[in-house]
C-alpha cells in the first residue's frame, strides 16, 4: 500500500480491511462496514461505504462474493486484495506490508 496515488483515508480503509484478510492468499477479507468505520474512527458506515467503492474502482479490492451468514440472517461483502496497475510497477510482495 505504498502507492503514491491512494490517500490517507483510503489507505487507512484498505488497510483495515487486509487485517481481515487471508495472510497467505490476501483473500477472504469480510469484515462488516460497522467495524472498519470503528477502526478508523468514522461514526457512520456512510464514508466507508463511499470508501470502499473507490478502492473496487481503483483496483485495490475485488468484491467475490459474500461472507458467512451472521445471525441477523445478512451476510457482509467478502473481499480480495487486489493490486492495480496504476503505473508504478507494484507487485504481489507489496501486499505483505499491507498486511503488517
Ligand atoms: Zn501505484
């Protein structure tokens, strides 16, 4: 996540949401919307919602799917980490660092 082009709130964002992610695959990352906002410090899951639908655009995530059904019957969106061709020759070992 160390490119240039993302911002902090963005890459605060996607950070977040790598902790959740498979260490080894950098899949399966489906933590609910309530929680990154609480982990960086929003009130409202509104930004990230907004957040997180940039990230898919600029190819940081990829949406595959849904998570487990919780107990409220809903499901979160599931994730993978994905790293975008944005001209700075970023490769998959960058996504360790994410994940730290
Ligand atoms: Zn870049």
């Amino acid at each position: 996540m160390n490119c240039p082009d993302v911002e902090l709130k963005p890459k605060a964002v996607a950070i977040m949401v790598s902790r959740f992610a498979d260490f080894e695959t950098g899949r399966n990352a489906h933590p609910s919307q309530a929680k990154i906002a609480a982990m960086c410090g929003y009130s409202k899951t509104e930004p990230v919602s907004n957040i997180l639908s940039s990230l898919r655009d600029d190819g940081w995530l990829y949406r595959d799917g849904k998570g487990p059904t919780l107990p409220n019957g809903r499901a979160n969106d599931r994730y993978r980490l994905t790293v975008p061709d944005c001209g700075h020759e970023h490769d998959g070992s960058a996504l360790p660092d994410v994940l730290k």
